[in-house]
C-alpha cells in the first residue's frame, strides 16, 4: 500500500507505504483463493500504513483482463456506443456476457477512419472485480478505480520518461516487471505499448532454493533473503546462478519480442517489480544484455515526507512500480 499526497507546486509527496508479503498459494491465476490470509494481510498493511485515508484504487493483474482495441463510430450516441462495446465483449469473453465487469476508454480518431474513433476496451470476469472490492470494504477501505496492473505500470513510467534521452521519443523501452511468480513484459515505442506478454519467472523461485538449501521454513527464508541475512555461500552458490537465470530468461523473452514483432532492437530495459531489488541484477542484465539497463523509481521527482526513509524507499521503488501507478489516478470522493 502506498499514499501520495499533494506536495505544493505541481509536486507530489510519498506520505507513507507498507508491503506485507502473502504466502504463494493466496491468489492464483488471479483469483483470491484465500480470502481471510489475503484480508488479514491488508489489516497488517493498513495497521503499518497508519493512515486516516480510506479512499484506494486497486488493479487486476493483466492475465485476469482481456483487452480489446476496438473501433466505435464518432457521431453515436452513448446508447449506441454501448450496444456495441457489449456487442464486442460479447464477441471477446469466453464466458457468459452476464458474469462480465466491464469498461472503455475512446483514444481518439482513427489514422484512416477520421469518422471512427479508436478505443480500448477491457473485460474481466465480474467475480474478479468484486472479490477485490469486497476485500477492500472487509478492511474499511472504499475502492474508486479498478485498474490493471500492467496499465498502472505505464502510469509510474511516465513519471521516470524524462530520465531516457528524449524523454523516450523513439525509443524501444521494455519494462520487466519481476514479482514473486510473475514476470510481466511490456514493450514501449515512443512511450506506447507495442508489445506484452507474462513469463512465469519471479523471486519464489530464490526464496524456496534458499529455504532448500538453508533448510529454513519458507517465511524465514524469504525474510533473509530480503534483509540480506544468508551464510557467505548464498552469493555465490545460489544467488549468481539465479540472477543469471534471470538474465537469460529476458534474453529469451526479448528474443519473442524480436520474432513477434518488426522490432529488432531494445534502447532501454527497465527492471520493476520486487525482484528488481536484488543488488547485482541490473548489472548482469546489462554485461548480458549489452543494453542500458535501469532500475524503475518512480519517486525521483517526487518530494519524501518525514514517515518515510528515503534510503528503505530507494530500495523498495521497484516493488512500488504498480502502487505508485495506481496512487496517481485521479477519481472524486463524495
Ligand atoms: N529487497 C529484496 N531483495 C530480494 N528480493 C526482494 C526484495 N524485495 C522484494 N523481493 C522479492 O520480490 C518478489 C515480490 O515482488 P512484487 O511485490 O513485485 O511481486 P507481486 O507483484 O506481488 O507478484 P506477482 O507479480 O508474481 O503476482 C518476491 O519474490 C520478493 O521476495
Ligand atoms: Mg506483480
């Protein structure tokens, strides 16, 4: 959790932040499958955060959504522009049009079609979007926006842009966003997406060789691993060869990119995600890579209050990426 807070002159302030790590198995694919650990952990969250704010934007993870660019006709009015956003989600979801959440956004006009505008249109199974909002009221919160993950990504990107030459114009871009089991791959040309895809690699994988190789329950290992707690064997024997599984994982994951696309190169690789932590990956990355590797922080422009550690913030920016997307959307409290 993370709160953002008007800090005076155009600037925003980072008011205070809390991450509570959940076990493995209290969401798959998307779906919560343990409510009352996932509920209890956003009590702790909230408890650290100490915070009077209840207003909260969350996201579904992109794997859950289906997005769609659709075109939608300029002079319709909005009755018809819904028969046929629901016409499309129709055409789109592979489950029935009733147990749908859905949304659009019109882009503007289409390049050929000035009479046509451009949209984007996303779906998701309704039972995805209220098991959140539910959770959210569980813990006195009230939710106003239901974003998706890799969205917010590109809002928090926005706020690091100004760092790449050109503030990204013409650049290839790609975001690796390494979780805990997910690693979520968005490809930028001139700061649109032009490309993304889900690879399933993430820091599970070092917390259980660690627990493995340490024999430490998996809690205590993923707390070591995260404070740096290990034997001196660790960083040779099982951190090296992770992080050069990793590198060779975007290899590959670049080389999709290369074969789906007309795109034959990357400008930029920036790492997000809580893995992106990890001292030594952008190194690696980048001695494998040959490409100008960064780390995501989203908070650079950004004014600190006296809650917040400045030093524990610049480590944990990464692990930020998507909250900080979602903090900076904009809705009306009544
Ligand atoms: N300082 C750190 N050092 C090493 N690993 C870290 C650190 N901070 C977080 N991680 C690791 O990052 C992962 C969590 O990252 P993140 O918060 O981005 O995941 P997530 O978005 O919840 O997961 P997913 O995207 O897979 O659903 C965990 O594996 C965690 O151990
Ligand atoms: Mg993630």
């Amino acid at each position: 959790m993370l709160e953002l807070a008007d800090g005076g002159k155009g600037m925003r302030r980072v008011e205070r932040y809390a991450i509570t790590p959940l076990p493995k198995d209290a969401i798959q694919e998307g779906a919560i499958t343990k409510t009352d650990v996932v509920e209890a952990a956003l009590r702790d969250a909230l408890k650290q955060l100490d915070t009077r704010t209840r207003d909260v934007v969350m996201a579904l993870p992109a794997s859950a959504v289906i997005t769609k660019r659709i075109m939608l006709p300029g002079n319709a009015s909005e009755a018809e522009i819904d028969t046929q956003v629901t016409a499309e989600a129709n055409q789109a979801a592979s489950f029935p049009i009733g147990d749908v959440s859905l949304d659009y956004q019109i882009l503007g006009p289409n390049a050929k079609n000035p009479n046509e505008n451009d949209a984007l249109m996303v779906l998701a199974r309704r039972e995805r979007v209220e098991e959140r909002v539910a959770l959210a009221e569980a813990v006195g919160c009230r939710c106003h926006v239901m974003d998706v993950d890799a969205f917010a990504a590109l809002t928090a990107y926005e706020q690091m842009a100004f760092q790449l030459p050109d503030n990204g114009k013409g650049q290839v871009v790609a975001i690796i966003d390494i979780g805990a089991n997910t690693t979520h791959v968005n490809v930028l040309h001139d700061n649109q997406t032009v490309y993304q895809r889900e690879h399933a690699l993430g820091g599970n994988t070092l917390t259980s060789e660690i627990s493995r190789r340490f024999d430490l329950p998996s809690e205590e290992a993923e707390d070591a691993k995260r404070k740096n707690l290990l034997p001196d064997s660790y960083e040779s024997e099982v951190l090296q060869p992770f992080l050069d599984s990793v590198a060779k994982e975007i290899g590959r994951a670049l080389q999709l990119f290369f074969s789906a696309t007309s795109f034959q190169r990357v400008d930029h690789i920036l790492l997000a995600g809580g893995c992106a932590a990890i001292p030594g990956l952008d190194d690696v990355v980048h001695s494998r890579m040959q490409t100008s590797t960064l780390i995501a922080n989203p908070f650079s422009k950004m004014a600190v209050s006296s809650h917040v550690k400045a030093r524990q913030l610049a480590s944990d920016a990464p692990a930020l990426f998507v909250a900080c997307g979602l903090a900076l959307r904009r809705f009306d409290t009544e």
